[in-house]
C-alpha cells in the first residue's frame, strides 16, 4: 500500500469518527465502577440508562449539597432507568429519594469521537418530572451526531426547602437551591466521564423546558457552573423578574416544617420522604400562582443564597457576572392555555387587573382586550404567555454578552384540544427532540418536516454554537418563527405585550417580599 493510499483510508476513517473496526467497548468504566450498555433500535446507538452521578440524598444527606456516587466493583447492567425523584401527592409507586441518577444515549464508534454532548433538564415546575419520560428519549437526537444526556434532581420540598437550621449547618451559609446543586453535580459527572462515551467535555449544551428552561437560566447566572457548559438552550422559561431571598425562603421552610409537626432539622429528617412529599412546598411556582389569579410572572422556587446565586438572575446579568456562553431561547404562541384556570369571567379579570396593575390596569385591557367571558379567558391566556414566557425569554436574550438567538414556536400539534389549546405550553419539545414516534397522534407531513427542522437547528447549536439563523438584534427584533414546515424569521410578536410587564415588573419585589 503507499503512502498515499494510507492517507486517503486515514482521512476517511477519521471522517467516520475512529479506527477501522473500532467501537464502544462492551464494558466502559467511569470513576463509580464499570457499565454495560444496551443498544438502541435500530443499533447505531448505545444506551445507558439509571447511572448515578451522586450519593443517594437520603438520612443525614437529605436537604446537603450532593456527594460523589459511590464506588462499585461488578459491572453495573444499565437497561433500566434509576426512580424518580420524589415528587407530587398519593401514590408513591416508583418514586424514591435515592433519585439522583442519569442516562445516556451515545452515537460513537469509539472513545475518540470527542462528540457535542446535549444535557436535558426535565420542566415540571420543580416539584415533578423526571428524565425518564418517553417524550424526552434521547435516541434521535443522538442519530443526528451528539451524545444525549437526561438526568434527574431533587424535587419539590425534598429539592428546594431552605430553613435557619439548614443554613446554620451549611459551611456556605445557604439552604435551599438542592436540585439546581444536583444538576452542577451532574453536570461535573459528566465533565469527568463522558469522554468515555465518546463525548467532548468541552462541548456541553443545557437545554431545558419550563423548570428545566428556568433551570437553565439559574446555571448561566451561577458562579458555581462556570466551565461546565458552552451553551445553553432555553424553551419557555426564565427567571428575570423578582427572586426570592434566603431569608424569606426560610420563613417559608419553618412553616412547612411546622404543618409537619416537626421541631428540629433532625426531626425533619427523621419523616418519612412520603410525608414531605404530600406537603405543599412553597407558593413559589408557576402552577400555584396561576390558581390565585396572579397575572405577574411568578418567582421560581430559587432563591438568593449568596453562593449558588449571589444576587438575582436579573441583577448578575445587569452587572456582566453571567457564565460567558452561547444562549438560544424562545416561547410558545399560546403558552397560558394549560396553565391558566379554564374559565375567568370578564369580572374577575377586571379584578385581577385592577389588583395587579392598578392605574395601568387600561393599558392592560389596550394590549389584551375583552368584553366577554370568553375573551377574557383569553386575555389571560395571552397575558400569562407575556409576563410567564415572553417577557423574561426576551429579557435573558437582550441581557447576552455573546450573540444570542430567539426562536417563537406557533405551530399547533394535531391534539384533540388543539383548537382550544393551540400551541400550548411544552408543545415544541416534540418537535425539537424529533420524538413524533413516543405520542400516537395524526401527524402531517408539515409536522415531520417541522421536527426535522427544528432537531436539526437544536443539534447544530450544540455542534457550532449557531442555529442557522441570524443572532437576535435588539434594534430589529427578528426570531426564528417555527410555525409551519418551513421556519422563517419573523419580527418579534406583540412586543408591546412584552415591554408592558417589563416596565411593570422591574419595579417589583417577590411576592412576600418586604416592601
């Protein structure tokens, strides 16, 4: 063979992503101990399912920063998904406190791919979810040429409680903000080991929707993930409105410590994770202040610590202390339509209105007017979309050091709601993982071709730092509008929605916050 001829078969084989004959060995072993994978359908990619990435947060390690899994000598069988984290009311069938595991999806040939890694942090208000849910399988992103990775965190009180004595214990001086710790945790892990699988360390995209979009947000503005992560994804979801302190956060922990009868941190962590779990945790998310009637975005069940937050995300980004990463972020046409109450009568949003934004409460009815019942139903809906999603979405993108790009998601998904619901709430995920197959529905073509569109620019943010469309500018306000087959960009919709609770929110505290 001469020389030429081995250059030409090297170029190829290195196009290809590794040596001739070379694959994934059958055993990986990361710092825990060793793995086995199983391969996807069709085989192409290997997946590991249920791997812990920290210490079960359970006796003296509940409500504690996340410790290091711990070691294990026999090869681990990774065919099955670890429990979900704790989380809701009644039934708690497949829940546990020893949550804290991930999983993971890997197109490589071999350990020298160095492929983009695209970590997925589950929504559901921060009180339930979990990265095992068909909708989030991570097969056809992978089959597009990145490693995908869904972890679980800690949930609801288990998650976020902060109390005095917590803090007191704390060498940080901080309590509360647990799950957002186990996603740094998580996000060490895989710095650590995923070079294993065939993933690049220095190539790791967050991506998130809702709580997980919100989550998101949190990892930008924390000190504490600097370095873990070169982009970040947001859908519907961000935290630049009020936050809560530490110390009003601790306020809330002693009463939920008190519904539970218990009088001391040891006694807390004596219940049983049942108990805690059927515990409302705090009015801090978005599905309790929908209920009351609040049209304000409402401030997520973070708070600021001084250590995982220094000051609220709005305040680190003012002042240029943000994590120096490339962000892509957008919302949904009708993102109120499952999250508002089903009906509100023109009185009560004249009420709520009138509350809320008192002498402006007529350029509230300007922007979103309604004379009947039915309009006002969708006046909130439409209000809930501006303040919830559109407003903080837009201010995060505005607040970017680096280009940044927005996206604006109107298709509707053939659901037998959809003439209500339209594109509600959470409807793009589908779309961006290309997971049409997990839910039974009358897809079109437009929606394959829009799923193909959109996981193709997901991916392509997580390999290049750029979607494949023109980064946002503030002057001209164009987004990439996802609202047929074909994308197209789009000025920015209703932005005078948008600057009404902005100009109305920045003046404002938390709710329970002191005046």
């Amino acid at each position: 063979m001469t020389s030429l001829h081995r250059l030409a078969i090297g170029m190829a084989l290195l196009a290809l992503g590794g040596p001739l004959g070379a694959a994934l060995p059958e055993t990986i072993r990361v710092a825990s101990g060793p793995l086995k994978g199983t391969a996807g359908t069709p085989a192409g990619v290997t997946i590991f399912k249920g791997v812990p990435y920290a210490a079960p947060p359970v006796g003296p390690l509940r409500w504690q920063p996340p410790q290091r899994a711990p070691a294990w000598k026999e090869t681990r069988e990774t065919s099955a998904f670890g429990s979900r984290c704790m989380q809701g009311r009644g039934d708690a069938a497949g829940l546990s406190e020893d949550c804290l595991y991930l999983n993971i999806w890997t197109p490589a040939a071999s350990a020298q791919e160095r492929l983009p890694v695209m970590l997925w942090i589950h929504g559901g208000t921060l009180v339930s979810g979990a990265g095992s849910l068909p909708f989030y399988d991570g097969e056809s992103l992978s089959r597009k040429g990145v490693i995908f990775v869904s972890i679980n965190y800690r949930l609801g009180a288990l998650g976020f409680l902060a109390h005095p004595e917590l803090t007191r214990e704390s060498p940080n001086h901080s309590s509360g903000n647990y799950g957002f710790l186990d996603q740094i945790a998580a996000l060490k892990w895989v710095r650590d080991n995923i070079a294993q699988f065939g993933g690049d360390p220095a190539k790791v995209t967050i991506f998130g929707e809702s709580a997980g979009s919100w989550s998101v947000n949190v990892l930008t503005a924390s000190p504490l993930a600097k370095g873990l992560f070169r982009a970040a994804i947001g859908e519907s979801g961000a935290a630049f409105g009020p936050m809560q302190t530490l110390a009003e956060c601790e306020k809330a922990g002693v009463r939920i410590a008190e519904s539970l009868n218990a009088t001391s941190l040891a006694e807390l962590r004596a219940l049983p994770a049942t108990r805690i779990q059927s515990t409302p945790t705090m009015p801090l998310t978005m599905s309790s202040l929908a209920g009351a009637g609040l049209l304000s975005a409402p401030p997520i069940a973070a708070n600021v610590d001084g250590w995982v937050l220094p000051a609220e995300i709005r305040t680190i980004y003012a002042q240029g202390r943000q994590n120096d990463v490339a962000v892509m972020a957008g919302f949904n046409a009708d993102e109120g339509t499952t999250l508002v109450p089903a009906k509100t009568t023109l009185a009560e949003l004249e009420s709520m209105a009138k509350t809320e934004f008192g002498d402006r409460a007529p350029e509230f009815f300007r922007l979103y007017p309604a004379t009947t019942d039915e309009q006002a139903w969708k006046a909130r809906c439409d209000g809930a979309r501006d303040a919830w999603f559109g407003f903080p979405t837009r201010a995060w993108i505005r607040a970017q050091k680096k280009p940044a790009w927005m996206y604006y998601f109107s298709h509707v998904p053939p659901t037998p709601t959809a003439a209500r619901t339209g594109a509600s709430h959470g409807a793009e995920i589908i779309y961006a993982m290309d997971n049409m197959g997990k839910l039974a529905l009358p897809w079109r073509d437009s929606d394959r071709a829009l799923a193909e569109a959109m996981s193709k620019a997901w991916v392509a943010f997580a390999k290049t730092g750029n979607p494949g469309w023109p980064a946002f500018d503030p002057k001209k306000e164009m987004v990439m509008g996802f609202g047929g087959a074909k994308p197209e960009l789009i000025p920015m919709p209703r932005p005078e929605g948008l600057d009404f609770f902005e100009k109305h929110l920045a003046g404002l505290k938390a709710p329970g916050a002191s005046r």
